[in-house]
C-alpha cells in the first residue's frame, strides 16, 4: 500500500470501523507519516461531532458522588507533590541538623515565632473573636468547618455566614505562600461551577481572617473550598483543594 | 463552554486538582450520558461507563496534549471508546439492544443543557440529515454500534467496496457542512 492508501483509510480508522489487519497496518503507517497523524486527528473531531447527535441525559447525582470519592481515595493515598505547599516530609529533625549551633538557631528562631504569634493573638484576637462570634449568633448564621484534603495537614479554617451573605473566614496553621500568590476562598453550591471568594495571605503565624460577601447563588453553597492563586486571584480554581468543607 | 477553558480544567486535573474534575464533569456529563445511554441503552451500563471515563480522565489527563486535538475530541473519543469496549463485551448485549422500549431518561435541567450545546447539537443534526441514508447509516452504525466496516456491510446486505466508499463520503461531507463552524464547536 502507498501513503494514498493509508489516507483513504483514515476516516474509517476516526469512526474505529477498520477490520483488525486494515487497523493494524495503517497503525504501522501512522508511525512514520506525520501528516497522516494530523488527518487523523482532524477526521476525529469530524467523527466527535456525531455524540452531540444523541438527546442530552442525565445521570443520576449518585455517578458525581462516586467520583468524587474514589477521586478523594486516590488522593488521600498520593504522593506528597499532590498538595501544593505541603509541609516538608517528616524525617527525624535530629539527624537533620549538623551542630548545636543549628538547633539554638531553631530554638531562638522558635521561641520568635512563639511570641510574634502570643503577641498577635493578644492584639487581634478579642476583636476577631468577638466579630465572629456576633456573627454565628445572627439568626439563620451557619458554620462550616474546613480542613485538609491530605490527613496529614493541619491547617484549618472556620467560616460564619449569615442570610445576608455576610461571611467571616478564620483559618490556622496554614503555610505561607510564595511570591504572587495567595489563598483564595470558593463556594460550590451543587453541580454549578465553584463561585470565587476573595483572596487573603495569613500573617507570619499562619493565621487569616477573611471577610467576604457571599453572593447570593452561594448562599446555598454546600462547600466551601480553598486554593491556591495568583495574588489577583482567579475565576476559576486553577490549583488542588487544599482545605474544604466535609 | 471554550476550549481554553477545558484546557485549564485538564491541566489542573492533570496536577490532581479534585474540584478541576468535578468541573469537567458538569460540564459534559449530559453530553456523555446521552451518547453512552445511545450506544448502551441501559441506563446501569452508562453510569457505570460514564463513571469510568471520569476516572480514567482522572488518572489519564496529563495525557491530554492541547496540540493534538480538542478537549472536547479527547473527552468524547474517550467516552464513546469506553463505551463501544462495554458494548462489546456485553454478554446480553441484543437482549440490551432489543429491550424494546428506551430507557427513560430524566429530564434535563436549564443549567445542564446550556446554549452552546443545543446550538451545536442542532447544527449537527442539521448537517446530518442533509446526508443521504445511504452515507449517513454507515456512520451511524459504525459510530453508535462500534461495527467494522465488513460488518457493516454484512448488516446493509451491500459490498464492502461500497461501504468503504459511502462511509468515506458521509464523513468527508458532514465535515464540509460543519466547516467554519468547528471553532465554536470547539472541536
């Protein structure tokens, strides 16, 4: 067979109708002809077009669920690099560090952390505390708890909503995030596409509190997500959940 | 729906990203249910395949190469593939196909059935039916019913030179009349 032979077999081969040896030897083909891989590519989405041709269905809710869980399964078994911003893996901090020098630097470096997040609660808390507590007492307020999508992370966060949309957002132990970037908070109300939030960036401590409007679409939001984006924040997530609501 | 957009959602599925798939899913489900309860007719068979497709985008999206073709190529290649693999292996498969009566479907919600598709989904049907039966059958059969060309023609009771031909046709003449339209397909 020559090259024009291969092609007049192509359509065919984007409808998967070749007979096996017709199939096999255009595969061959396809190998070494580049031109041929791109014909194929382009009578494959001619081909696409017939699945639009079947009424629309749709599944029962119970498909996303299961999904979704297996997705959630899966990722609770990955790899660290699933997670953005992962804690550093745990290793034995002794064996890390070659000189007692190294450990009083983390010793000082420590109690530094310790007192600028004393400090910060001192200063920030009662005011916060008091904001959010004002706000899960409104009438028809809601709280939903958000945590890690790994089990090993410990970062939490908090989020009061009112009828209104008022929300107030109060996350801990979150890690910092790199240059330009920022956590952004989401709400998914069913099977509709996340609804962005505003972003934020924890202080030195880990710790954020975040005021947000809710829009009103998301008031019937049943999760609640963060993320990582770029500072400006996105439309859509364009990173792994890193805390949600369960 | 663009097919940027779907780009994003693959790439981000690609780097695990759980919400990104839940998008995708939205996105198409119906569009892929439709075509997995047409090639199925079994309203069981299509959630289990159409379960499958995710999952498999799932661990297979960063295969997806954005200058080989279309999200929405890639994603309904997949589908109809997983989903002619089903029928195929179907024991039962006539006693499926010949259950009589469609399953009934539920009814689609606005959200669900945006305009893009009900365009598209229009514009296809119209090209389609411009096709003669005679070109148009041997898609069909091969597309929905995943026969080969030579069962094809066993089935239409016609040589197998002119079912080579009329399928050829049938295609090269349903890309003609969605020429121009295949950016808003987004395909």
């Amino acid at each position: 067979m020559v090259h024009d032979d291969y092609k007049e077999m192509i359509p065919a081969r984007a409808l998967s109708a070749l007979d096996a040896a017709e199939e096999q030897a255009l595969n061959e083909h396809l190998e070494n002809c580049a031109e041929c891989r791109k014909d194929l590519e382009d009578w494959q989405a001619t081909a696409a077009a017939l699945s639009l041709t079947p009424d629309p269905a749709e599944p029962s809710p119970q498909v996303r669920e299961r999904i979704l869980s297996e997705v959630r399964k899966d990722l609770s078994s990955s790899t660290p690099e699933v997670i953005p911003f992962r804690s550093t893996p745990k290793r034995n901090i002794w064996s890390s560090f070659g000189s007692l020098g190294a450990i009083a630097a983390v010793v000082l470096l420590t109690a530094l952390v310790i007192g600028l997040a004393v400090l910060w609660r001192q200063n920030q808390r009662f005011t916060r505390d008091r904001e959010f507590v004002e706000l899960v007492n409104t009438p028809g307020a809601r709280v939903s708890e958000l945590s890690g999508v790994d089990p090993g992370q410990v970062a939490t966060a908090k989020l009061a909503y009112d009828r209104t949309g008022r929300a107030i957002l109060m996350a801990s132990k979150l890690p910092s995030v790199p240059q330009g970037k920022a956590y952004q908070l989401w709400f998914i109300a069913g099977n509709k596409p996340p609804m962005p939030g505003k972003t934020f960036v924890p202080d030195s401590a880990g710790n954020a509190v975040l005021k947000d409007e809710l829009p009103r679409e998301a008031l019937d939001a049943n999760v609640f997500a963060i993320t990582v984006e770029p500072a400006s924040g996105s439309t859509a997530p364009t990173s792994p959940i890193y805390l949600r609501s369960f | 729906m663009q097919p940027e957009d779907d780009v994003k959602l693959l790439k981000a599925i690609a780097a695990r990203d759980e919400a990104a798939l839940a998008q995708l899913y939205d996105r198409y489900r119906v569009i892929l249910f439709g075509l997995l309860m047409r090639i199925l007719n079994n309203r069981e068979e299509a959630e289990d395949v159409l379960q499958e497709v995710f999952l498999q985008v799932w661990r297979k999206a960063e295969d997806f190469d954005e200058n080989r073709g279309r999200p929405f190529t890639w994603l309904v290649t997949l589908g109809r593939s997983r989903g002619i693999d089903r029928l195929r292996t179907l024991a039962a498969r006539d006693r499926v196909a010949e259950a009589g009566a469609r399953e009934a479907i539920e009814e689609i919600s606005d959200a669900a059935t945006d305009a893009f598709k009900s365009e598209q989904r229009g514009l296809v049907n119209k090209a389609l039916a411009q096709l003669p039966d005679e070109q148009k059958r041997p898609l069909m059969l091969a597309y929905f019913d995943g026969l080969t060309q030579s069962e094809i023609a066993t089935r239409l009771d016609a040589p197998l030179g002119t079912v080579k031909t009329r399928m050829r046709t049938g295609l090269m003449n349903l890309r003609e009349q969605l020429a121009g339209k295949g950016e808003s397909f987004g395909f």
